[in-house]
C-alpha cells in the first residue's frame, strides 16, 4: 500500500513539488514549473532585431556552414551598429527559405554576439513588440497576457501562460474582472485544453465565475475516472473558491470519505467484474491539494475549522497519515493529540515515517506558545509534553531520531 501511495504521489506531485521548491512562496499554484518569458530575454539582451533569412551554405568539408539575414527592423540595440537593411552572417546553416522571419537577441562584448534565431510570424512579432516589459507594473503586463491565452500562435500562447506561472497568486486575482469568462469556461470544460494548464484554468473560472460554472466544474471534478488526472486539484480550488462550504461537503463526499470511485448520481462505478473500483490516490490527493491551497491562499472563504475538519478525515487513510499529520501541524490543529496517540503504532499506522510525524506534531505543539512568557500555558502544550513523553518511553529511538531532524529544520 505505501508502495502504490509513493507512485502516486510522485506521478501526481512532482510538477507540484518541482514547482514549490523553485518559486516564490506566494507564486501562481497549478502552474507548471516557469521558464524564463520572452520579455524577460528581451530585457536581459542588449540587442534584439527582426530579421529575413536570406540565404545559408550547409557545411562541406572543413568549410563551416553559414546563415545570412537581412535586419528588417530594431527592436532594441546600438543605432550605430544595427540599421534596416544591414545583413547578420552567423555560422552554421539554419534551414529555411527567402521570407522566413526571425527574432535575433545578442549581446555586446567588442562585438554583438547572437543567440540562436527564434522563428517567428508577424502576428508573434507583434505580440513580442508589444509586449509590457518586466519593469511595468504587474497587473498592466498580465491584463496584456491574458489576451493571449491558448492563442492559435503556439509561441505566443506558451509565452502567455509563462507569464502567469511566473506571477504571484496575489497579482492574479486582481484581474477577476477583465478574465475572459466565457472562453476561461470552455477551456476547463474542454478535453482539448493542455493538462498542463487546466488546474491553473479551473483556479481562473475559481475567481471570475459564476453559479452555473460551479455546476460545470463540479462535473468535470466527480466525472469517474480510474485515470490520473493533471490540473484536477486546480479545478477542485477554483470550485470551493466559487461554492465555500457547500462545495466543500461535496468534496468530501465523493473524494475523501469515500474509498471507490462514484459516478455522478452518487452510485459505485463497477468494474467488469461487476465489482467496485477502487478511488484513484491521486483523486484524493488532489482534494488534499485544494484544502492546502485554501487554507493558505483563500482563507477568508472557507473557515479554518471547516478545513481542519475535512482534513482530518484522512488520518483513517494509513497511505496518506504522515502527510495529513504534517498539514495539521502546520495548520496547529492540536485537538488530535489523543487521536494520534491511538493510531501511534496500531495495525496499518505502524511505519516509521507515521511515526516520526506523530513525533514531530507533538514536539509543533509545544513550541505553540503564547507571547507573553507570563500567560498560562495552553492545555495543549501540557498534552504535548504528557505524550512526548510517553512515546519517549515506548519508542525512544523513534522519538530519538524523529527530535534531532527537527531541530535541524
């Protein structure tokens, strides 16, 4: 069981993990992992032109292949060395045909040194031209980009979404009411639209959405499937975004208490064997995923109590207890002490990575203290210590090694 929950977890997390150790704290969730846009190679340049392939001579012998281009206009760069109409040798031979068009980007050393051609059509050099650069402020340059989303111009609507997946969570929201409904809509509904970017879409439709969207996006969230899905946990945000606690309900009903997978009346979906069929682990952690998205980016939606609430539901899921454990620490959940303290080494609890995080929530626990060194210590950090030492009794290696890599944090 734990083997299956760590292939899971690494099919279904490691965009997610990737991402979060790369970014940003606040930066855009259900992105994939950003690269570096457009503007920003613009703006690190000191040199970008539009240019015409003109002709190349492949490579014979000992002689190195070569490519001309004639500059059709200046985008950035020194007047005196770059004019329309002056042609750019670079060596090797790059294929490609008399109208072809091209973005140049170099930079100045005793000459300009040049990057590798980036093919382009006239719809994406005007898209790049312009484009608002790094320094103009952040809700400018998105409202721009939002345009642009799954654009037909592949380079163009893959330089959009970059954009976003470099923004914070924060600079997004402000755009709710330019967001192009609608389309935001079709793209969350569509199997067409890139798995990559459906979890970021379902956010989008989250926070400019209406009633009746929620309806299409509890759909999309309960459709049965036994498949791993990218960018659901997105949509099940943008979901309790629109819906609060009624979504919520929903949420657990068909992806937390339930160990099969549901169809939309609520009935088991049965295999060919007329048996039924167990909830894909990424289903559920895609739920996981959207409570920790809520209760760090969305807390005035969904009370904390709530959302502790539904995540204590999965402390009855052995393959998930170390991460659910960590989550409640994090949010000092401390009315499971006790609870935790009956499932420390019980039948299936009996891992040690259960068991150092049971550890570790009750050492959380008593460092929660108040400011005032005068106030009366909290019922929970006195629980705390009661059952630290406890444990110190019955596992003292455990305990031992679950202490001295939390002191090393």
């Amino acid at each position: 069981m734990r083997t299956a929950r760590n292939i899971a977890t690494c099919l279904f997390g490691v965009l997610a993990i990737a991402f979060a150790l790369s970014q940003p704290a606040a930066a855009c969730p259900f992105c994939a992992a950003p690269s570096l846009t457009l503007s920003e190679q613009l703006a690190m340049s000191d040199a970008v032109v539009l240019v015409q392939w003109v002709e190349g001579k492949m490579t014979k012998g000992q002689v190195a292949g070569t490519t001309v281009y004639t500059i059709e206009s200046v985008l950035k760069g020194p007047e005196d060395l770059l004019k329309k109409g002056d042609k750019i040798a670079l060596a090797r031979y790059r294929v490609g045909k008399k109208g072809d068009q091209f973005i140049l980007m170099g930079t100045r050393g005793t000459v300009i040194e040049w990057g590798s051609p980036l093919e382009v059509t006239k719809t994406s050099y005007k898209y790049l031209a312009n484009a608002p650069g790094p320094k103009e402020p952040q809700k400018k340059r998105l409202a721009y980009y939002l345009k642009y989303l799954e654009f037909p111009d592949q380079l163009v609507s893959n330089d959009a979404f970059a954009e976003f997946a470099n923004a914070d969570y924060k600079d997004v929201t402000v755009l709710a009411d330019v967001m192009p409904r609608d389309r935001i809509r079709k793209w969350v509904g569509s199997s067409d639209t890139p798995v990559t970017r459906l979890g970021f879409y379902g956010l989008l439709l989250g926070l400019c959405g209406e009633k009746e969207d929620a309806a299409l996006m509890r759909n999309v969230i309960i459709e049965p499937s036994d498949d791993f899905r990218l960018g659901i946990d997105g949509v099940m945000s943008g979901y309790l975004l629109l819906t609060g606690n009624d979504g919520l309900d929903e949420i657990d009903r068909t992806k937390l208490k339930t160990k099969i997978l549901l169809d939309k009346e609520g009935k088991p979906v049965l295999n060919k064997e007329g048996k039924t069929t167990p909830l894909p682990f990424s289903e559920t952690y895609a739920a996981m995923q959207a409570l920790r998205f809520m209760q760090r980016f969305a807390p005035e939606v969904i009370e904390q109590k709530r959302l502790k609430q539904s995540m204590r539901i999965l402390l009855d899921r052995p393959e998930l207890a170390d991460l659910v454990i960590a989550d409640l620490a994090r949010w000092k959940d401390w009315d499971v002490q006790d609870k935790l303290m009956a499932l420390y080494g019980a039948d299936e609890y009996n891992v040690p990575s259960i068991k150092r995080a049971i550890v570790r929530y009750m050492l959380v626990s008593t460092k929660d203290v108040p400011d005032d060194p005068e106030a009366k210590e909290p019922q929970h950090v006195t629980d705390g210590k009661k059952h630290l030492a406890a444990l110190e009794k019955m596992d003292p290696k455990t305990v031992r090694e679950a202490k001295r890599f939390f002191f090393l944090q």
